[in-house]
C-alpha cells in the first residue's frame, strides 16, 4: 500500500515537472505564450427571447478603464451594451478581465459609480444552478444584477466563490492535459465581468423586476458561456 502511494506520488510530481519543462520550452519558442487571447466584442447579440421580449436599442460602445487600483485584473477591455427588455431600458457593462481575482466588489467600486457595502453584496449573492452565483441589488432608482462569467464552472461574485470554482475545476482531465501540453492554466483567472441594470421607479414591483432582470440574465449567460475566448 505504502508503495503504491509512493509511485502514485512520483508519478504526480513527474508530470508536473514535465509540464513546467514543456511550457517553458514553449515559452521560448512562443512569444504569444503568456499573452491573452482577446475578447471580440460583437456589435449586436441576439438574446433568446425565451418568456421575454428583448431588442438591442444601440450598437456597443467601448469602456475605457485607465484607473489604476490594488487588485486590478493585469488586462482588461470593455463594451456597454443597451436593451429594451419587455420595453424597460436595461444597460450591461461587460468587462473581460485577465489576471482577476474574481472580486466584484473591488471592480464594482473601482470602475462604476454604483455604491453597496462589501458585507451587503456578500449577503445577496444567491446561487441558482445550474448558473452559479449572481447578486442584485438596488442603488439611487436603479436595480442592479452583478456576476463573474467564469470560462470554467459556475459563475461567482466573491473572490471565495471565485478561488472555490477555480480550484474545483483543476483536476478535470481536460485541464490537465491542457496544462501538460502547455495550453492552459490549472486555474484559469479570467472572468466575464457583468453589471446589468434598469430603472427602478418608487412605484414599481421590485420582485417582478427583479425577475425580469435574472431571466434576461440567463439568456446573456447561455449566449456567452459557450463563446468564451481560448485562453
């Protein structure tokens, strides 16, 4: 038994150095190793309808980020994007962020004008698989939807969920063979930044809103999921 465990041992530690040899001799050869693929910002997407109705209203608009703060993700790009869903203006600010450590709450206050407590957004994140995590909230007649598209498992907001995700999808045989081939990360640190939002009126119905705005949710997550870049 002993030995097996050993042998077990000596064969983990020999593909993880093989690994590390190949993707440095990769490194060496490759100068796009280490660089990010970027992320093609479609001009239109075309939702599911699903139970609602939904319209782009404009085409996409770039978010230019040059506001430097600890924990910034080392790459970054972003478009905004305008719906009309079931006739509500509803805006998304889309970000594709490298090197993150997948905490809304620092993108959130760094890169928008929206304000929540770190301890409230942690409270209102709710999972709903097979999604993942989401959070929505309110903020000066507006309710908001934030969450991390993830290229791997679910979607998270804090960077707990985000570490949790990311380590659970290590040993996925996929990824591993990625690794040894010096294709992927074991922990690939991307994320799909999203912050959706709507008008809130004093005299509206938060909860039918709210749910408006988790099935229009749904319909970009199923549509970006599948697209997300190769790293």
């Amino acid at each position: 038994m002993s030995d097996g465990k050993h042998k077990l041992r000596f064969g983990l530690l020999a593909a993880l150095a093989s690994g590390s040899l190949l993707i440095f001799g990769r490194s060496l050869l490759d100068n796009s190793i280490g660089k990010p693929t970027p992320l093609i910002f479609p001009e239109k997407i075309e939702l599911a309808q699903t139970q609602l109705k939904i319209s782009q209203t404009k085409p996409t608009e770039p978010i230019v980020d040059n506001k430097d703060f600890f924990g910034k993700p080392r790459f970054m790009t972003g478009r905004r994007y305008e719906y009309l869903v079931d006739n509500l203006p509803t805006n998304i600010d889309f970000r594709y962020a490298v090197g993150t450590d997948g905490d809304l709450y620092t993108l959130i206050k760094e890169l928008t004008d929206t304000k929540i407590e770190e301890e409230d957004l942690r409270l209102k994140a709710v999972r709903k698989d097979p999604i993942g995590y989401r959070a929505i909230f309110d903020y000066q007649g507006r309710l908001y939807l934030a969450a991390c598209v993830n290229p791997r498992g679910i979607s998270t907001v804090t960077k707990e969920q985000f570490d949790d995700n990311a380590s659970s999808q290590t040993l996925d045989q996929d990824v591993l063979v990625g690794w040894l081939l010096g294709q992927k990360d074991l922990r690939d640190r991307r994320c799909l930044f999203t912050l959706i939002s709507t008008p809130l009126p004093s005299n509206s119905d938060r909860q039918e809103r709210s749910e408006k705005l988790e099935k229009f949710w749904i319909s970009w997550y199923e549509w970006w999921k599948p697209r997300f870049p190769q790293p």
